[in-house]
C-alpha cells in the first residue's frame, strides 16, 4: 500500500471503535498526514484533522478506513466520503468485514479511477487446519480479560524493546490494525472457522532456538462473541509465555454490558490450562494494563499492588514500558 | 436440492472420512438410490454400489459429494467422476469447503448442462457476532472427547424419542452432513471465526418455553484444531442440557496421532465452565458413546460400567437408543 495515509474515522461512537487509526498513527506517526472525521464522531487518532482536498495535498496517497468495530458492517453514509478520496486520487485501505469492493458506488469509482481497493482483513493465503506438533523457536502471546484491552500494543511495546536489546523478536499480527502496522500477518477473526488454529501455526513457523515471535493476541476467553478465535488462535500459537492484558477501569465485556469483566484471579487457570493442549511449558511471565484512565498516582498504585498480588511483573506498555517483562524472557 | 441421490465416496482412505455420505444414508435412506466408489475407497456408506449411467438409470438428480475430511480439499482426480455425473444430468451438491464452481472443469460442464451446483458448506446467510443474551425455550448440546464421536447421531436419535413422546422438538445441523439431513441448518466451521457464536445464536432462536434445539455439536474442546469451533458454538449455543459423546476404542484425537484421548472424568468440568458463562444453569444429562466396533457383550459392560461411575444414562443412539437420556429431560 502506498503512503502517506489518510486516516478516516467515520462517526465512530468511540475511541475503541477508532482503534485501527490510532494504532497506525500511535506506531507509524511517520506514514500518517491526517484524520477525516465526520459529524458526531466521538474517537482522535491523536493527528491533525483534514479534509480530503487538504490530505490530497500533502500527498495522501491511500485513505485508510481506520475503524474496528463488532461486526465489521461498512455504514452507507461513509461512502460518499470514500468516493471522494478516490476521486481526488487515493487507494482505499479497509479493516472491515464488508469488502470495499463489495459497495458498489466505491468499485465504480475505483474502476473509473483506476485507484486500488485493499481489503486487509481478507487474506488470500490458503491455511490447513491445525497440526498441534511442537514447532522450534519460542512464542509469546498475549491474552486478555476482554477485547480491546491492549494485547497489540504490550506485543509492540515488546518488540521494540527487545529489539533495542539486541534480542532476536518479530510481532505477529493477528488483526486488521497491527496488519496495517506490520504489513504482514492475518485477521485471525476473518479466517474461516475450520482454520484459525492453523492460520496461527503459519503465521509464527519453526524459527531459530533463541528466535521471539510476539504474537498478539485477539478477543478473551472470556468474552461470549469471540471466545472460539482466542482458544484457536492459542493452541495455534502454542506459546511458552503469556501476558495477560487488562484494562483496570472496565466494568463490562466489551459490546455486551450484561456481562462482567472476569476477576484477574480467575483469568490464568483456564488460559494456562488450554494452553498446555499444545505446550505443556507454557507459563504467565507478566501482566500487562492500560492505565490511561487513571491518574499517575492511581496507576503507579495499581501496578504496583497487582504485581505484589501475582508475583508477575505488571506494566503499562505505554506509561512504564515492558523492561520488566523482558526480563523474565531473559532470566 | 432434487432427490434422489447418488453418494460419491470418491477413494476416501477410511470410513470417518465418508461420514457424510453414511449419515445421509442412515438418516434418509429413501432419498439414496447407491453409492459410487473409486477404487481404493475404504469406506462404504451401506447402500447398493452403482456406476454414473445405473443411477441415472434409477433416478438420481444429484450426486452428492459425501466426503467430509480435514481441511475439506477436493482431490484433483474426482473432478472427471463429477463432470461425468453432471453430463449425466445430475445437479452436484458437496460439503467440501472449496466449491465446486471453482474447479473449471466442473463449472463448465454445469454451465454447458444446465445443471446445479451446490456447496451446502457454503451458507448465503449473513450473521451477527454473539450478544449472548439468554434466549427462551431449551437446548440440548452434544459435545465431544474428539471429533467424529457420534454427536450428530446422538442428537438425531434425541429428537426422533422425543418426537415419539409428543416433545417439542427439533434438530439444529451445524456441519455439512447435518445441513444434507435436516435441509437446513449452518456448516459452523465454514463461518467466518468471528461470528462462530453468532451463527449459533441465529441457530437456534427465542422459542417456546417447552421446546428443546438439539443442536448438534462440533469438534471438541480438547482438539488442537477445532477447539475454537467448539467454543464458540458452545457459548452460543448456551445449553441447558449437555451430552457427552465418546467412541471408547479411540487411541489418539482424530488427525493427529501425537495426541491422546482424555479421559471422561476430565471433559465434564472444562465443558460445563465454558458453558456457564451464557448459562450458567448447564448442566449434563448424560453420555452418548458410538459403541459399534465393540462386540455386543463389551458394549453392554462398557455402557453399564460408564453409567455406574458416573452417575449419569450411558446409551448408545443407534444399539440402545436414548431413551433414558430423554427421561431426564422430562424428570
């Protein structure tokens, strides 16, 4: 895909909704001239708002439709402001379910155009199911107490790192905006049911003995929609450590307020347990939190108290970094 | 689809392989006029065997692919047994996961015929992600030790006691044979991963208070590729009522021999603790085992033994019927 991007928010309800645009503007600032919002829209990407003609002109050469709600279902008041991205010369980049090329007011653009269409969500590799042998190399995988609580940014935070310490890691992205970042990976929540576990396995393949492949984690155990995608996507990934990512001022499952979010205490056994299907070493090496909802004081405190509780390092991959996980990797 | 139905075994290397084709012709054996088998088939459906001209001869108007293997890929040498057939004048229906229509050579002949192709794997429903909302009326849910354990059968056989006591109720399909059976229904494991659950909600909607979805089960939560699958539909299923399906002379999980069977004693909690999170009134009812490659007094002692430990009817659907499951369902 051609850069720089042009992020397009649509009127996400809210900042999680907006998580595909953030996450680029957040890990790849360098590829991003702007955000396109619509009215009503109540998510930032945390990047100067522009209009089409304005991004055009700072040489935009691909919108990305930067937004991941449940579902995926493109809404039709976005396709005119699509339509006219192409039209002022840009490929669209989508993250959604619903194919670009599917809408047919953007496809007629795009042929008259002559502009491309990326659906990142839809991969074009063909997977097996999944095998379940022991692959060499190790495998860190990040889990959660529900959707959207950080488990794309501890495996980045990770990366980088242990990247700067010389250590040999790669992140793995297992959905549409860490694709985006990485520009490899699979939507593991797109791939047909039969084979998520193996899509997982081709994803993070035999590697050298010292070799971290940082494979991020999707939807919770714990979470009634998307349970099946994280329990294939961890046998899949046969991990020898986990990290579970919480975010501590959640008081419902994500989308679905009749249900509570899981205690922490509750939340390592039957992670480990299935975990141990396809890796009988796999272990909890840290806890990882999104504090930006508290104040510092109130984060310091809850990390601090929670990894007192554990005996597992817990960080904020943003506010504290992730040094203390990588040193149990080291250890 | 147009019956009758000619069952292509193709040259499957066991008679797992070809449980589709036995399913239909144990469930719907008036709809079946034979088998074709190429050879080194090591399957057998239990119905006459027949060539493409005879069961045209007798009638057929679709020859159905009866296969259902892992990763569900048409081998390159069926295509010319299939174009014959369509040649024939038969309709083509397959529960493979490719389509038919995207092999070449069987679009074109049922292009330049007139014929049909059907990919009952393949459903044109669009579905939601779970919301995991409590739903009226009951459900039953079959799960397994493995795969290919009897969960359909056992579900079958549920529904025809339960029809012959006057009860309300009816048979969920969620895999292919299933779906040829009952004539509707969802492949759950052909569904994007992202709506496993989603699919099983719309499965089986709000109902009357004394009417039971037996809702066949998929995979096992104790395999390596398909726990995911498995998952899923078991949150979206949200059971009140569990049977536990097993086939007592299997040594390792279905497809992968590096990996063994667990153990009863170890399925009821893991089962029931997934299950609780949609409805936390799951309970089991009873154990269903596929006894057939037992002799007669073995399977009597094994059924017997099953039930003592356990406290729960131990039945086979095809040798002992089900009756004493049903028995708990109205106790």
């Amino acid at each position: 895909m051609d850069k720089p991007y042009l992020l397009f928010l649509g009127d996400v309800p809210d900042q999680l909704a907006a998580k595909t645009a953030r996450g680029i503007a957040d890990w790849r600032p360098e590829w991003v001239v702007g955000q396109l919002r619509l009215p009503g829209c109540n998510a930032d990407a945390g990047v100067p708002d522009t209009t089409v003609a304005e991004a055009a002109q700072k040489g935009a050469r691909t919108m990305v439709v930067g937004v991941a709600f449940s579902g995926g279902v493109m809404p039709s008041h976005w396709v005119g402001t699509i339509v006219s991205a192409i039209e002022a010369g840009m490929d669209i980049a989508s993250g959604l379910h619903d194919r670009l090329g599917d809408v047919p007011e953007i496809a007629d653009a795009a042929a008259k155009h002559d502009r491309k269409l990326y659906d990142v969500r839809h991969s074009t590799q063909r997977f097996s199911t999944g095998k379940g042998h022991k692959r060499t190399g190790k495998r860190l995988l990040t889990v959660g107490t529900d959707c959207s609580v950080g488990k794309k940014y501890t495996v980045l935070a990770l990366e980088r790192e242990m990247l700067a310490r010389g250590m040999k890691a790669r992140f793995c992205a297992t959905g549409q905006t860490g694709v985006f970042i990485a520009e490899r990976g699979v939507a593991i929540d797109a791939v047909i049911s039969d084979f998520i576990a193996g899509a997982a396995e081709w994803l993070s393949p035999d590697n050298e003995p010292d070799h971290w492949d940082l494979i991020e984690g999707q939807g919770s155990l714990f979470h009634a929609a998307f349970a099946g995608v994280t329990l294939g996507l961890l046998h899949g990934a046969q991990p020898d450590a986990l990290v579970l990512c919480h975010e501590p001022t959640r008081t419902h499952m994500r989308g679905l307020k009749h249900m509570p979010i899981p205690k922490l205490e509750d939340c390592f056994e039957p992670y480990l347990h299935h975990a141990y299907l396809t890796n009988p070493e796999a272990k909890f090496i840290g806890i990882s939190m999104d504090t930006h909802l508290l104040s510092p004081t109130e984060a310091e405190r809850v990390l601090k108290s929670t990894e007192d509780r554990f005996g597992l390092p817990c960080c904020d991959p943003l506010a504290t970094g992730t040094g203390a996980i990588v040193d149990r990797l080291t250890s």
